[in-house]
C-alpha cells in the first residue's frame, strides 16, 4: 500500500514540476544544442583557413620552441624546489647570491619563506606537528610567574593565557595546557583565561604567552635569532648566508625549535620620537627594546601603566597597536680597535661609507664610575701643544677640563689642536659631536685626516638633523667606546662637542616624556645627567691597568654669561675651564683665552718640571699686564716703569698666539716662554713676533742640539743650563 501511495505521489509532483518548468526546460535544451552547432560550424571554418602567418602565430598560437621553453622553465622551477628541501649546496650559491645583491632583511624574508616552504611539505610537515606534544610539556615545565606578572595580578585578579600554534593543535594538548596554567594561578590565588589561536606565520611549533612573558618554541622564533645572531656577528653577509645555510641544511632534517623567553608589549601611542608602551612586565630603565618594523628604542620611562621609550630610528614606521619586545639588554655599542678611524653614528653603525664595520665587542652605554680605589690622581700630562693651555692651564690625564665661550670662538679648534697634538703619543681620541651640522663634521674629518689623526681617533656624529634621542645618547656611546680602551690600559682623549646641544636634546626628551621643568626648563635630573657621564672619566690605578680618558667638554655660552644654568653645572663637575672670550679673538688674539677665568684645578701637579719652572710667572705677569692696560686705557700719562710693564705684557700675549694645526712641541713652548720673559724679544716689533718664533726653534736645533736634548728632557733646568740658555740666547739675539 505504501509503495503505491509513494509512486502515485512521486508521479504527481513530476507532473507538477514538468507543468511549471517546461519552458525552462526547453529553453536549455535548445540553447545546448545552439552552442553544439555554432562550434561546429566554426571548426568546419577553422579547416578551410590559410595556415596562419609567423607574426599572427606569435598572438595566437605558441611559436616553435616556446613549448621547449616553458618545459625548461618548469624542470628549473622542479629542481630549485628540491633544492630548497634538500638545502643543498647549490640553493647555497644561490642564496648566497641573494645576500649579496640584497639588503640583509629582504634576505631573511626569502629564507623564511623557503623554510615555510619546506615545513609545509611531507615529510618535515609531520615531523614538526610530532614535536608538539614534547614541546608543550618542555614550555609547560619551564612557565613560571615574574614580578611584573604578580604585580598585575595583584591589580586585576586575573592574567591572560594565550596558546598559538602554527596548526590546529589536539584538544588534548589544549587541555593540558589549560590545566597546568590554572594550577600555576591557583598557587598565588589568581584565574586565568585561556585563549586559543593559530597563526601560519609562525611556520611551526607552539608557543605560550601567560601575562606579558612568552615561552616561544615556533620555527620563525628560530628564524629571528638566526637574523639577530648574524646582525652583531663581525662577519661578511656571504659568510654569513653561509653559515645560515649550514645550520638550517642541518636543522631541515631533524627541526626541534628551542624554546626562548622573552617578553612582549604593545604600541599605546607614537610621536616626536618618544614611543608609550603597554606590557613589557620587568622592564628596566636603558633597556634596548625592539619594534616589529625592526627599530629598536631604549626605555627612559617606567609608570606603572605605561612605559616610555625614545626611538633610535625612523618613527614613522612604528604603528599604534603593533608589538614590541624586551631584547633583554640595556643599549650597547660596538667598541674595540675596529672604530679606529671611522665615523659612526650614536648607535654605533658607520656613517662614512667606508663599508660595514666588523665589531670583536660591545659594550652599555651606561656604566658606573671607576670606584675611588680604584683611580689614581692626575699626575701625567696630557699636551694640547697650545702654548696658552699648555703655560697657563695644563692638563692632566685622567681630567675633567671645560672648554667654555660664546659661539665662534675657536672652543672646537682647540680640541682639534689637541687630537692633533697626539700623534705618535698612543692615546686614543675620540671626537663626540652633537647636534653639529653635517658639513661641520665632515671637515673635522677631512682636517684630522689632512694631519694624519684620524688613526687613532673615532667621531662618534649625532647630527643636527638627527633626533634628539640619538643626540642624547651620542656623548655616553663615545664615553663607552673611550671606557674599553682605558680599561685595556690605554690612554683616551675624549671631546664633546658640545654639552648645551645635548643638554637641550635632553630637555625636549624629557618635555616630551612629560617629566616636570625645572630652572630653564631643564629637567631636575640634568645635572646627574652630566657628572654622571663625566665622572666615568678618570686615572685608574697601575693595579687597575693605568689607563685613562681625559675628558674636554665643551660648553657654549651666550654672551659671556658663564652664570647661566648648564654652564655653572658643568664648571662645578669638572676640574678647571679654559674660558674663551669673542673680545680677544675679534682682537686678533687667537686662541681667545681668557687668563684671568680660565683655570685647571689638577692639571699643575702633572705639568712637566720644565714648563713649570718656564711658566711660573706668566700668569701674574699676565695678570699684571691686564690690570694695567684696563687702567692706562683711562688715563694718559704713562711712566717708564708701567710702560715697560705694558711692553712686556703685550709681547708675552703676542707669543701667546698661535694658529690652527700648528701644535707645538713642550720643548719649544718652554723656550720660547722663557726667551720671551727674559726680554730677548724686546727689540722685536709686535708683528714680526711669528719669525721671531720660527727663527728661535730653527736656530736653536741647527745650533745648541745639546740645549735642546736639556729641553725635550721636560726636567727642571738647574742655575747652570740656565746660564747656557742665556748665553745662546744672547748670542742670537739681542737683550734689552
Ligand atoms: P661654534 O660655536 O660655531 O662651534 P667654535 O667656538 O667651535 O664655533 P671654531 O669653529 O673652532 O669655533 O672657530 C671659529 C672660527 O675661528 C673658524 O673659522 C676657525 O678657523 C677660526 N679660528 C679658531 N681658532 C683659530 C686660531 N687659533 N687661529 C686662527 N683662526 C682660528
Ligand atoms: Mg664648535
């Protein structure tokens, strides 16, 4: 009964479908059939056509040998993409290539992609999902809670699971992970959410994050240190692609991703140069951290909500709400003999297009003092071979001494000078500059270069056009650089140029970090900031391997006022200023240094004997002459005694002069000194005073060699080489 009711049913509802999609029907039926003929009328065509020309074969149909062509192309394709699998020597040269012709970045993308290509295919594929179970169990072993993640549980009760994998993950495993972390929040009183994701990014393997820190076991976490590891290794990018290369054709085969802990932020918000993050639990103030676009910024913030760090590179390219990562050490910078003659930027990287700098080292930045024990006091000098600094305020290695004056007043021609000066001397310069024009740096260059002391000395160029956190940086990357030389024993002469700039990079840093203004709207930390950086200039002690760095800061004034903020701060730091006045060098006398403010408060105990028996009374005499010719500029009438007083005074000032890159030797600075103040100039006219210096060493070296042997000694000439010295003097000249 029921099968008929079924087939009456059916044949109805046939009827009823036939009845009301007839036409449809029909319509493709017909339309079927149209497209049957019309092709077969077009075949019939075809046949009775020409065979076509060449140039209309090349449109239509494929020429002689593109066939060949195309064959080829794809076995190439075949056996490339062995290659790739195999790792193989060939694919070697050829990525090898890559690294060459391409940036190291571009390189990297490609290296990911092959090693994508080949965990995606059998048999690696099912080797790399095997591993999960024994990766969750290592990661599950290792999770543990930070200090940063219990202070954020003590705030909101609960932290965040996340569990990503490359592929979908067995429940089992979810479930185990669920429960371990529930167990580690159970410990301390606080719940936990699990999150599960997948991301095909990662390539293979697993990784947990609970809080802030992330327990990473995937292939692209691998892929990334290979791409850090490479980066600071000083070696070239084809060694480099090999050893790569080498690694992964012997990873591909049997692949276990190691797990690496790091921890993780976000981008809250971006701008001028200064980064706020979210996250990072246990981050530490200098720490380097890097962004996803691969710029690194150092952290100079810690609130409990937020963490703000200055960017080193292009800003722009940081995105809000992209990822950030604690690399695990405070900023460093490459150090060792390799800088030697190169300009570098405040980071470290080479800036004079002279090729890629092979590092052996790096060191922080930030580094405490020698401690006190440790030191010894200044007892060695250090010669500009500037007569006026060298007579009047010597320095000492191992000191602190300021260079201090109104805008274009030679403050960098003496530092200059005194690179210059160093040759042959085995001290290591190291030139800082901030906030400098470009121009200005490449011709301290060329100039160092010219007198062959670029050698041994590094510029450390934080540019104007840089940002401020680069100029902020740049005088502690130098001090670094400088710090790995005294340590090792050596000598470091150390200039920066100057301390105003980076004392107003500071300030914008710290505006922009909304730190409260203090006196010129200085922060309050600004003067930490500066003895902090110079304090780590110092004399070690022979247990401590004798080195030093000589530190000359240098300092811009406005308009004299040496009483202003920063300033007062750095005179109080260091130990001496040499003071610079725009009247004297407008006046012609060059270096424009001011006698009566410029002082150097360690230096006289490491002056050479010589030089303080030559120089002894220069300062009052000159202190003298200064008095007198501020009073006589008052009135008119003049007596002999005070007159001569004024003669005297204005040759010594004369012999004072000196131009640039002619350091002189202390030997000649004392004998001049001394032929100056025992009047064997007097008869000299002011302007002829330049030949009577060149006469003076020319003469004395051709004919008293043995006087000069006394001098070049640096030793206290006694009463009888004195009376040597008179008498040749008094031979060559004549003596008023
Ligand atoms: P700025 O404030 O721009 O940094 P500065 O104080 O560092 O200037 P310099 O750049 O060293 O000054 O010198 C300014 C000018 O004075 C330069 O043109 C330089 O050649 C000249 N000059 C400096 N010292 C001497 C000297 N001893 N003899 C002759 N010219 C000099
Ligand atoms: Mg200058």
């Amino acid at each position: 009964m029921a099968i008929e009711y079924v087939i009456i049913n059916f044949l109805i509802l046939a009827g009823i479908i036939v009845l009301f999609c007839r036409k449809t029907i029909v319509r493709l039926f017909r339309d079927r059939r149209q497209n049957i003929l019309r092709q077969l009328e077009q075949a019939e065509q075809w046949e009775k056509m020409e065979p076509p020309t060449l140039s209309e074969a090349h449109f239509d149909q494929p020429a002689v040998g593109y066939q060949e062509e195309i064959a080829a192309e794809q076995a190439i394709a075949q056996t490339k993409l062995e290659q790739i699998h195999a790792f193989g020597h060939r694919e070697c040269n050829e990525i090898h290539r890559i690294m060459v012709e391409k940036t190291k970045r571009q390189f990297f993308a490609q290296i990911k992609q092959a090693v994508a290509d080949v965990f995606l295919t059998e048999p690696y594929h099912t080797k790399i999902r095997e591993k999960e179970a024994a990766l969750v169990d290592k990661i599950l072993s290792m999770i543990h809670l930070t200090p940063g993640d219990m202070a954020y549980l003590k705030r909101h009760n609960v932290l965040y699971v996340t569990l990503t994998s490359a592929f979908e993950l067995d429940p089992a495993l979810v479930q185990k992970v669920d429960e371990a972390t529930t167990q580690l929040l159970n410990t301390v009183g606080g719940k936990t959410s699990l999150w599960v994701l997948q991301d095909p990014a990662f390539i293979g393997g697993l990784r947990l994050r609970i809080g802030d820190t992330v327990y990473d076991g995937t292939v692209s976490e691998q892929l990334y240190h290979y791409e850090q590891s490479i980066n600071n290794q000083p070696v070239t990018p084809e060694e480099a692609a090999t050893e790569v290369l080498a690694e992964f054709s012997q990873k591909a085969a049997e692949f276990t991703p190691m797990i690496r802990v790091y921890q993780l932020g976000r981008v809250m918000q971006i701008s001028d140069g200064i980064c706020w993050m979210d996250g990072l639990a246990d981050i530490m103030y200098g720490e380097v951290v890097e962004f996803e676009c691969g710029e690194s910024g150092m952290v100079l913030d810690i609130q409990p909500d937020r963490i703000g760090c200055v960017v080193f590179g292009e800003y722009e390219n940081i995105e809000s709400g992209s990822r950030v990562r604690r690399v695990g050490r405070i900023a460093a910078v490459p150090v060792g003999n390799s800088l030697l003659g190169r300009v570098v930027d405040a980071v470290g990287n080479p800036v004079d297009g002279d090729g890629p700098l092979y590092v052996d080292e790096t060191r922080p930045i930030e580094c405490g003092a020698p401690a006190i024990l440790n030191r010894s006091p200044v007892s060695r000098p250090l010669h500009t071979g500037l007569k006026a600094i060298d007579a009047l305020v010597p320095i000492g290695r191992g000191q602190r001494e300021l260079i201090i004056g109104d805008r274009q007043t030679g403050k960098t021609a003496i530092a200059i000078d005194a690179i210059i000066n160093q040759k042959g001397k085995n001290t290591v310069c190291i030139y800082v500059a901030i906030g400098q024009k470009e121009t200005s740096i490449a011709e301290v260059r060329e100039r160092l270069v010219q007198h062959g002391a670029m050698d041994y000395t590094i510029i450390v160029a934080a540019n104007a056009s840089g940002s401020a956190a680069t100029q902020y940086i740049a005088p502690f990357s130098g001090t670094a650089m400088a710090e790995h030389f005294m340590y090792a024993g050596q000598d470091v002469l150390i200039i920066y140029d100057d301390l105003s700039k980076h004392a107003v990079a500071y300030r914008e840093l710290s505006l922009l970090l909304h730190r409260p203004s203090g006196r010129e709207a200085y922060p309050g930390d600004i003067f930490y900031l500066h003895s902090r950086l110079l304090e780590r200039s110092a004399q070690l002690s022979p247990e401590c391997g004798g080195g030093s760095i000589t530190a000359l800061p240098i300092i811009e004034t406005l308009a004299g006022d040496i009483s202003a903020y920063i300033p007062t701060n750095v005179i109080s730091i260091t130990d001496g200023q040499i003071f610079l006045e725009s009247e004297l060098f407008h006046e012609g006398q060059r270096p424009a240094i001011n006698v009566g403010l410029s002082v150097s408060r360690v230096g006289g105990a490491a002056q050479t004997k010589l030089m303080k028996q030559m120089a002894s009374s220069l300062r009052t005499k000159l202190a003298q002459y200064r008095e007198l010719s501020d009073f006589t500029q008052l009135g008119s009438e003049i007596d002999e005694v005070t007159k001569k007083a004024l003669d005297d005074g204005a040759r010594l000032m004369e012999a004072l002069k000196q131009g640039r890159y002619q350091p002189l030797a202390d030997w000649k600075q004392a004998l001049l000194l001394f032929a100056v103040s025992e009047g064997y100039a007097k008869s000299v006219e002011l302007t002829e005073m330049p030949l009577f210096e060149k006469e003076l060493y020319a003469r004395f070296e051709q004919e008293y060699p043995s006087l000069v042997a006394i001098l070049r000694s640096g030793k206290k000439v006694e009463v009888d080489g004195l009376n040597d010295l008179r008498a040749a003097l008094s031979a060559l000249f004549v003596r008023n």
